[in-house]
C-alpha cells in the first residue's frame, strides 16, 4: 500500500472561511494532500484573531489576492510546523485564497532543497519556487474558477515534477518503509523501531527526516499519532477521550492532555465547543 493513502491530515474545526478542499490528479496524488480554496467576506473586524493552523507534517503554497482583483498576488510557502501558528493577520477587506497542500515530504522533488530549511516558518514563493511561481499566481487571481486554478497548478507542478531527476522524484527505499510504518501504527511507533525496520541507524534517519520531510522522526511521529487522535474525534464523537487515549498508547490522561494541548493550542474539551 502507497504510504499517502494512510495518512488523512485534518485541521478538525480550524478552518478558513468558506473553505474547499480538491482532489490532485492521480500522477501527482502521491506528493500532493489536496488542494484548498477559501475566501473571507471582509466584515470581520481587525481585532479579531487570525486563523490558527495546527500541525499536520504538511507544507503549503498559498496565494491570496483582494476578491476585487486589485493589488498584487501574495504567495508564500509555509514549512512544516511543530506547534500550532497563525499564517499571517486576518484582512479586512475580502480576499480570495488558493493553495497547494503538499503531504510530508511530497514537496521536495519540485524545489530539490532539504525540507528541513523551511521548519517553522513562512517564506516568500519566489525565494523558494523562483519567479515563475509570480507569474503562476496572476494567472490563478485572473482565472474563471476553481477548476481552472487546478488545472494552471497542476499543469506547472508535472512539468517540474517531468524535470526532476529520478533521485529526487523518488523516495528512498528506507523513507518509504519509515513512512509506512509510522502511517500504519498511527504515530506510536518509537525512533528506534523505525531504524531498524529501515535498516539504517538513528542518526541516517534523523538525517534523512531533515532533509525529506522537514521535522526530527519523533516530532513527526507525535503529530501524525495527533493528527489521528483530531480525526478520530471527528468521526467519533461518541468516543469518550478516555478512550481515545487508551488507543493511542496513553497510560495517563495528564500525559494525553498535555500532548494534545502541545499540538493543538488548547485542551481537548475546547473541541467541544468549536
């Protein structure tokens, strides 16, 4: 089994206003988690707070531009985060966002730089993507709709994902043993137990993380056992958080709440009221 048919990243009731995902076309399904469109109405008010994301191992490309065609394109690329964060204020005009939500690692055969350099942070899209992600960005602010932004998107992300050598647009045959592993146990699995079902050492996977996926093997394993814990509430509401935790390996509820909170921003019972 393809190791991105395991993983369903969820921002649980963390989302942007009006917000869309879609589906990549099957020769880019294994790099790319989705992608999302929002849009904001520009009533709210300044002070309120902007959107906070939470950890998903996922980076993004986003564009944004005024829902009334004016002004520049904002692109930025946001790296893989540790905790939760905000992408920026929110504006008080309408605007219109589309991005490109990448699943762990699944943006490195387009840029060929180690992932690790973009942790925890935002970044300009032409200091990562070059100067034709510019030009990318006008042609979606001036498109007609969602489905011609995919196919502007996806038309630019095959023709780099054509030029790239096969060392870079494949996985090494240790990550992708590492990635199933850690899919299949849902984040509980320790570092040490992934190595050796890698076949390498401690210190080749923690090298290997940095430079594919952007985040330490034990941090990325704590947001993917995460990430499941958001979606099996999601799905589950019935489910008591007791017994959530006990599935993921929690022999105390300290411990869970404090790894919830960790990734999450605020205690579990603040789902309850999202």
């Amino acid at each position: 089994m393809e190791s991105y048919l395991m993983f369903e990243p969820t921002q649980g009731a963390r989302t942007p206003d009006h917000y869309a995902e879609h589906k990549p076309c099957s020769a880019l399904k294994a790099h790319i988690s989705c992608y999302w469109s929002s849009r904001t109405d520009g009533t709210g008010r300044r002070s309120e707070p902007a959107v906070t994301v939470v950890p998903d191992g996922c980076t993004d490309l986003i564009f944004e531009w005024e829902a009334e065609g004016g002004g520049d394109v904002s692109i930025r690329y946001c790296g893989a985060f540790e905790l939760p964060f905000s992408p920026g204020p929110k504006r008080e005009g309408a605007s219109e966002t589309f991005a490109v939500r990448f699943f762990p690692g699944g943006a490195y055969p387009f840029i060929g730089v180690p992932l690790g350099e973009f942790k925890n942070a935002l970044f300009r899209g032409t200091d990562v993507w070059g100067k034709a992600v510019a030009e990318l960005g006008e042609q979606l602010r001036l498109a007609a709709g969602t489905p011609e932004r995919i196919i502007l998107v996806e038309t630019a992300l095959l023709r780099l994902l054509a030029a790239a050598d096969n060392g870079r647009a494949e996985a090494p045959p240790a990550l992708h043993e590492v990635m199933v592993r850690i899919f299949a146990a849902r984040g509980t699995v320790s570092v040490q137990q992934l190595a050796r079902s890698g076949n390498i050492s401690a210190r080749q996977l923690q090298r290997l993380f940095d430079g594919r996926i952007g985040l330490g093997p034990k941090t990325f394993c704590g947001i993917v056992r995460f990430q499941n814990i958001l979606r099996d509430a999601e799905r589950n509401p019935k489910l008591s958080w007791q017994e959530i935790a006990g599935a993921y390996g929690y022999c105390d509820q300290a411990h869970f709440i404090r790894d919830f909170k960790r990734f999450y921003g605020e205690l579990p019972s603040s789902l309850m009221t999202s």
